[in-house]
C-alpha cells in the first residue's frame, strides 16, 4: 500500500469516526429531549365553539398527544368523563378540555319526568335561564267566543335540568309566523304539570318563562293564578 492509498484509508477512517460522533451527539441531544419531556397521554381540544349549557359530546373534541409533565391536573384524558356532562361557560374552539369546564347534568327526583319545549328567545330566555334554575310557566290562551284572552301561571317553580341550543324556526305553511328564534328548554315535572306544559305548547298562544328569584319557595296564591284585562278596569 503507497503513500496514497494510506491517506485515503485514514481519510476513510476519520470520516466514519466523525459520523459515529455525529450520530452519538444526535442520539444524546434526543435522549436529554426525552428525559427531559417525557412521555406523552392522550388529552382532548375542542374542534368547535360550544355554547354554555349544552351537553357534551365526543364529536365536539380531538384527541391530541401532550407530554404529561406538561398536562394540568384537571385536564380530562378519557372522554367517558364528559358522560351526562354540560358546559358550565362559553368553551373557545382549540381549549383543552379540562374537568372545570363541565359540570353534571341536573338528575330527576322520584316522581319526575322530563319534558322539553321550544321557547321563543324573545322573551328574554337564551343566556339568562340555566340548568338548576327555578322558572314561573306562564301561558296566553284566546278567549272563546266573545270571552277575552286569559294568561295563567300553568306551573310554578318549575326546575330546569337543560337549555339546548338557539335554533331557528322557518314560517308558517300560511305565512302568518315569520322566522324566529327559539330555545328548547327541558323541565323535571309530575305528571300533572307535564301535562299543562305540554297542552300550553300546543294551543297557547304564547308561552313564557319568568325566572325565579333563588331561594324563593313561596308558590303563587290561587287567586293571582288568571290575569284578564278586565281585572284592572
């Protein structure tokens, strides 16, 4: 072997050496990454804006890989947590889900049952009435003949359990009732008052909730159940 041929071994030689310490800097830097992140969980961020009050569901998050060092406490990594669950305040598209964004669905008592209606939002319902709330059901019925119109208190103190969400409404086939907006709001009632919401939302001409003050267990007198006009002349 010349002169030559030595110097281009030893050149060979150099360069596999400078690569294997290359390689090792690279291999050590990754490690002292890893050491230093950590390993990864599986978290949830929310594909979409949620309003408050709506039930949760799996089709509204992402799953997404965090280290867990990094990972809040509170942050939920099971989707199975957001169960019966509903938003407690405006969720932003993007936010980790994390477990005091949510809270528990308002549960039935004995005796109960739900039932929902469609509240127009011009009464003032959408953002001011809440799961848990306490709501007086008024309703508006024509009079018959030559009767005058009455309103009556149908239920008092009805609980709340869920505010979906504003949805709107096309006109009438006849074109009387234009576009509105309306929320459907599910109550926890006896069958009995069950029954009364149910038939104001069919024949009333409005129906309207008027929120009750918290702590008010004061129902409302017998004789101040009907309004008619007529009452104030």
């Amino acid at each position: 072997m010349n002169s030559r041929q030595r110097r281009g071994v030893i050149l060979m030689l150099l360069s596999v050496l400078g690569a294997l310490v290359v390689f090792g800097g690279v291999l050590s830097v990754v490690n002292d990454v890893e050491s230093k992140v950590g390993p990864e969980v599986t978290a949830y961020q929310l594909r979409q804006d949620v309003e408050p009050y709506v039930a949760l569901d799996s089709k509204q998050f992402a799953a997404i890989s965090v280290p867990k060092r990094w990972l809040p406490d509170t942050a939920v990594t099971d989707l199975e947590e957001i169960t019966e669950k509903i938003a407690v305040n405006p969720l932003k598209k993007g936010s980790l889900l994390q477990r005091d964004m949510m809270a528990s669905r308002p549960a039935l008592e004995q005796g109960e049952q739900e039932i929902a209606i469609m509240i127009d939002a011009s009464t003032g319902v959408a953002g001011k009435i809440t799961p848990g709330a306490r709501v007086n059901v008024f309703a508006t019925f024509p009079g018959e003949g030559d009767a005058e119109p009455v309103s009556k208190v149908l239920v008092d103190r009805a609980r709340v359990i869920d505010v979906g969400r504003l949805t709107s409404l096309e006109p009438d086939d006849d074109g009387r009732a234009g576009r509105r907006q309306v929320v459907p709001i599910t109550f926890a009632l006896n069958t009995m008052d069950a029954q009364r919401v149910a038939y104001a939302e069919s024949f009333a001409t409005h129906v309207r909730l008027a929120l009750v003050a918290p702590g008010d267990d004061n129902p409302i007198p017998k004789g101040e159940r009907d309004y008619r006009l007529s009452r104030d002349k």
